[in-house]
C-alpha cells in the first residue's frame, strides 16, 4: 500500500488530490515521472548514472538507489502512472531534520526553452541563488517532543541574506532551534553533526573533490538534502548525519567541461558550514562547550 512521504520538505508534494511522490514500507520513494521532458531526462540521468562504471562506489552514495519505474496509482486519482522507483533516504528515520538545498547560482541549463530560462533567472535573482550559490528550498527542524517540528513555509526562507541563512544552518544543529527566530542557536549538535570525520563537511568535500574533477554530468537546480536524527545526538547515539543529492530532471552532459555552476555552489555552502564549526560567535555560549564536548565523547565512543 504506497502513502504519502511524512518528511517531504521541497518540490510537487502529493494530497489534496495533488500529483506527487509516494513510498511503500519496504523503503522505496515512487517519483511521478514529470511531464515537459523533465520525467524523461531524470530517467535518462538515473539509468546512465546507475550503469556508469566510472562513478566510484564512494560517490555513488551519495545518490538515491535507482530500482527502474514501474506504473503505481498516482496520488491525483488519474490511475496507473509511470513512476521512477527510488530509494526511500527517509526510511528507518523517525524524527528527521532535514533541509533541501538548491545548489547553484543558476538553475536552468543552457538547453532550456527561452520561457523557462526567463522564469528560472527571476527566481534566481530574487532568492539567495545568485548572491550565495545555493538557495534553501525547503526544510524541517526537529524542535522537540512537545513542539513537533518546525517546517515553516517555503517563500519565508528562499530570499534571506547570508547572515540569516547562516542563522538557519546553526538552528538546524541546536538543541533550541524554535520557530522565535529570535532565539539564539546554541549549536550543541554542530561538532557531532557538521564536524567529525564522518559527519556534513567531510561529505561535502568529498562530493566537492568528485565536482573538481567529474566532467560527465552537469546539475542544473539539483539539491543536496542535509539530514540527521536530533534525538539520537541529543541522547548520545550516532546521529545518522547524511548528505543525499537529489532531482535530476535538469541534469545534462557535461561533455568534458566541469560543472562549474554546481561546483561554486557547493564550495559556498561548504564555506557556510565550516565557519559554523569554526567560529561560534553566532552561537550561544552557556550550552555550547559543554554540550559539544559530551556529545563529541558519546559519538567517538561510539554508543548508538
Ligand atoms: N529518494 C527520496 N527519498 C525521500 N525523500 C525524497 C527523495 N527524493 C526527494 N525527496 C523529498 O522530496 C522533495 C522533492 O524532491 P524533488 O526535488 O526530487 O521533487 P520535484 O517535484 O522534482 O521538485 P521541484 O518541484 O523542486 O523540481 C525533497 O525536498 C525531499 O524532501
Ligand atoms: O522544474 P520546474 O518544474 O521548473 O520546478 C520548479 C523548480 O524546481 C524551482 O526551482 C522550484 O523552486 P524552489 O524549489 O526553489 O521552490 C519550483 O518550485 P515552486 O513551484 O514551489 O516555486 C519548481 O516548481
């Protein structure tokens, strides 16, 4: 029986009759294939992508799993729809916080009709694509047992200036991060989360090392998703800290030339995060040492 994703945070979002993407229990996300080209082009992208003997198995996880389409029910009541069949990254997550970020100052390739490049720079220009290199397209922050998350809607985010962006990407790891924007983020998960050897940095980078390289594919307005369990780190279990990489529908080939477009972006969020880690001025003081340096011990330790 497929239903409706509980942490889908961006993109076309199934109910209300709507057309949108559904999961089953045995951890598959079932995308509608997109009219206008973009169905058939992420499908072309998956299926390259999957029979592509030079992407290296430590790249490779950084995308969904890729199970082929298959015709399911669609959420819009309109029968039996070709949908892509993917790897659900939300499966066995119980409380995930999660943000989806829109990498690059520009979303629309070079092949694009005219209409839609003109469409796409607007909104480049009017949202934080164009001064960062990346815009938040959507996200949920884990607040608490009584508070449930914090999923504000989309339009109130996608303009904010570098220093309220930064603002979203401490709250994102703090255990106080309530919908008051006025709260000051103590950033107790940042080190756990941001930090490590295994945590969002060191994964941005090495997906950032692949961009340096990679002139296979070029990624127009594909997002990487950032997520973690802030139950788990605030009890002292791994937080499940993972980057994915997702929406293929404007990916082309890249035909010897580096995507420079995703690669600037994703250098300036990996600028974002690192000074999170490297200068706490944004964060509080009270909560922040102590609770890094318990959290930091009961991960290395390795009690999950
Ligand atoms: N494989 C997946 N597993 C779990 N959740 C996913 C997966 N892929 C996407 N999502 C969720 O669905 C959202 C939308 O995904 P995606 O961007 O692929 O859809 P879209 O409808 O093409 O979006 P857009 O309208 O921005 O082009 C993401 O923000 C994420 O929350
Ligand atoms: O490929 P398309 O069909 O052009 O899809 C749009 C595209 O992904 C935009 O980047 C997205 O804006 P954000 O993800 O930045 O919100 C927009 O959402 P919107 O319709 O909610 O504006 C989508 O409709």
């Amino acid at each position: 029986m497929l239903k409706v994703p509980n942490h889908q945070v961006a993109g076309h979002q199934a109910g209300d009759g709507k057309l949108g993407p559904l999961v089953d229990d045995s951890g598959r996300f079932y995308k509608p294939l997109q009219g206008n080209k973009r169905g058939s082009n992420e499908l072309a992208f998956y299926t390259s992508f999957s029979s592509n003997t030079r992407i290296p198995d430590h790249i490779r996880r950084f995308f969904p799993n890729f199970y082929g389409t298959q015709l399911v029910e669609a959420s819009d009541g309109s029968g039996l729809q070709p949908h892509l069949v993917l790897q659900d990254l939300n499966f066995r997550r119980v409380k995930p916080s999660i943000m989806d970020i829109k990498i690059g100052s520009r979303t629309w390739a070079p092949q694009a009709s005219e209409d839609y490049i003109h469409k796409c720079l607007k909104k480049d220009r009017e949202t934080s694509s164009l001064p960062l290199g990346f815009r938040l397209s959507g996200f949920q922050i884990y607040q608490n047992r009584e508070l449930g998350f914090w999923k504000p809607e989309r339009t109130s985010f996608q303009s904010l200036p570098a220093d309220e962006v930064k603002l979203l990407l401490r709250k994102l790891v703090s255990s106080n991060a309530y919908a008051n924007l006025d709260s000051k983020p103590d950033c107790s998960f940042a080190s756990i989360v941001y930090g490590g050897s295994t945590g969002i940095l060191s994964q941005l980078l090495e997906l950032k090392a692949w961009f340096e390289d990679q002139t296979i594919y070029h990624f127009y307005s594909s997002s990487v998703l950032i997520m973690y369990e802030k139950e788990f780190a605030s009890n002292g279990k791994s937080p499940r800290a993972e980057i994915k990489l997702i929406d293929f529908a404007h990916v082309y080939e890249g035909q010897g030339v580096i995507d420079h477009n995703f690669l600037g972006g994703l250098c300036s969020l990996i600028k974002f995060i690192s000074e999170i880690l490297t200068i706490p001025d944004g964060c509080t003081t009270e909560a922040s040492s102590k609770d890094i340096e318990k959290n930091q011990i009961y991960f290395e330790n390795g009690t999950t």
